[in-house]
C-alpha cells in the first residue's frame, strides 16, 4: 500500500488571477495584453502577439511589441 498525501498534488496553488483567465498560466501569452481583454497569444519564433478578443473566433492576428504595448494600455 503507498503512503500518498492527498493534499500533495505535485502541482502550484491556484490564484483567482489564473482561475478567472486559465490561459494566462501558459508561457506563451502576454499577461499586460491578456488583462486588457486581448487573446495575448504569443507567436514563438517572432515574438509578436495577437491583439484579437480574448476566445476570437479563427486565426490569431499577430502584431509587433509596440502595437501589443499600445493594445495593454488601451
């Protein structure tokens, strides 16, 4: 019989931050644009982001870092 701890699970607490928005746990999103509502999708070998609602609909639209930078403020 093993001996396991039940509350031992191997992985990290939850926040509410990652329940409300579990994608943003991923590396690959850009939480500044993700907190504006943006799908923050990024694209790995060029580093651009996508600025598309949050859940879009289709292929992601992927822009420069300034573009991104200007969709997390907005």
């Amino acid at each position: 019989m093993n001996d396991y701890d039940d509350n031992l699970t191997g992985t990290a607490p939850t926040t509410d931050h990652e329940e409300a928005r579990p994608d943003l746990s991923s590396t690959h999103v850009r939480e500044d644009v993700a907190l504006a509502g943006h799908c923050a999708n990024v694209h790995l070998p060029t580093g651009r982001t996508c600025t598309l609602p949050v859940r879009h609909p289709g292929s992601c639209r992927f822009v420069g870092p300034e573009d991104a930078q200007q969709a997390a403020v907005s």
